[in-house]
C-alpha cells in the first residue's frame, strides 16, 4: 500500500536513512526485480537473428495474458508510489535511483537481482526462450553488475530447453556475481520430474542454488482444479504453483 504523508519538520536522520538505522553489515535484500526501461533495452544482447525475430513477432507465450497480471492491481507493475524513477522510466529500471532509494538508504551489504521481465522460461520457441535468458543475463553483467559491486545477479534460464539451461549455467559459473540459479515457478511438468533432473545436477556443480519467484502466471493455473476467481486465492495458491512432486 502506498500513501502520501504530510510533510514535516525533520529534527534528526531522515527515516529510513542509512544514519537512522545504523549500519546493516551482512544484510542482503534477496528480492530486487530490475526492469528493463523500454522494450527495446534487450535488443543489443540479442544475436541479430532474435532481434529481428523480437521486432517482427514478439514473443509467444503459453497462454493469453502474456506480460500481464491475471488479477490487475491498483498499482501499475505492483510497485509503490514512490518506486518510479525521476526520469519517468519503469520502477526498477535505473540504477542509480536503485542506488539512491535502496541500497544507500538502507545501508544494504547486498542485493540481489531476480529478473523477472521477458519472460524466457515461458516462450513456446525454446530456442528464443533461450537467447532471451542469455541475453537478460548479459543485460544484468552490463547495467547493473558491472556499474554496482554490491548487487549479485540470478541465472536465468529456460528449463524446458535442458541443454541450453546446462550451457548458461556452465557459462556463468565462473563468475562469482552469479549466485543463484532461477527457475520459473509453473513448467510444463512439475518441477520434481526427473527431465528437470539434470539442471539441478549443474547448479549443485556450479555451486549455486536454485532459486524460485512465486507469482506469475506461465501458462498454468496455480491451482489443479484450474483458474481461481479471486486474487486471494491466486495468492494463497503461489506456493502449490511450484508443483514439486
């Protein structure tokens, strides 16, 4: 929830400052989504034959809501007020208003990025989805890694294409910024199935833990009688979504 307080007299550290609350030596925010400030912004991570593809045809999702909410909130990308940059672009898409309302502030050791944007591990051409996960992964070394020591990024990858998600995780697996694998929450299968089996052999190689983003929508309901009616029960579904049987 987002609300606009009155403004008053400040007698001491700003709330929220990094003077307010002291040094958080060791704390991490485990749960920062950077967004890509346009459409276009993924483009130059692409080889030119998916960027001609992303112009012409977009992507091709498995179900119809594709790159939107399935229960629209008041807020737009569900993000606070106060979260969209001056620059007017997409709440988490610059980095240093990041710096500034985020990690400055709240004297965060860490943070850690998990794309959710593009969506790689949902497109019905595998082999776009793969050349989107790669591209989001260079798109994290570029604009927010490589500028900012304190953020660490997540493999993404597109589980329903195996040999491509073991080559992005052997790729990245020398670069110590990378510290999570991340899966989307509702494949094709439950995640437990043994043809996912192999992806979580790499990242146990690769030293790297899986990582899941509960919500979305991927193509299936997050329930398995179907579709609920209410966001309460799309919400209190989340977990079941993952499916890990």
């Amino acid at each position: 929830m987002s609300v606009t307080a009155a403004e008053r007299p400040v007698t001491g550290p700003k709330p929220g400052s990094r003077a307010a609350i002291g040094p958080l030596n060791g704390v991490i925010d485990c749960d920062i989504h950077p967004i890509f400030a346009s459409g276009a912004e993924i483009l130059p991570f692409l080889p030119e034959r998916w960027r001609e593809h992303t112009k012409i045809f977009g992507g091709l999702y498995r179900q119809a809501l594709a790159d939107t909410l399935s229960h629209p909130r008041m807020s737009p990308d569900v993000a606070r007020a106060d979260a969209f940059p001056p620059n007017g672009g997409p709440a988490g898409s610059d980095l240093g208003f990041m710096r500034e309302q985020l990690l400055d502030a709240y004297g965060f050791a860490y943070g850690m990025l998990m794309p959710l944007g593009r969506g790689p591990g949902n497109q019905r051409n595998l082999e776009y989805g793969a050349a989107l996960a790669h591209a989001v992964n260079e798109w994290q070394i570029a604009k927010w890694l490589e500028p900012e020591a304190r953020l660490r990024g997540s493999v993404v990858i597109t589980q329903e294409a195996p040999e491509a998600a073991l080559a992005e995780i052997e790729l990245r697996a020398p670069d110590k910024r990378f510290v999570q694998v991340m899966l989307p929450p509702r494949s094709i299968e439950p995640v437990g199935r043994k043809r996912y089996w192999p992806i979580y052999e790499a990242a146990v190689a690769a030293g790297r833990p899986i990582a899941m983003h509960i919500g979305g929508i991927n193509g299936y309901p997050s329930a398995f009688g179907g579709y609920h009616s209410y966001y309460i029960e799309e919400q209190h579904n989340n977990v079941s979504a993952c499916r890990a049987r």
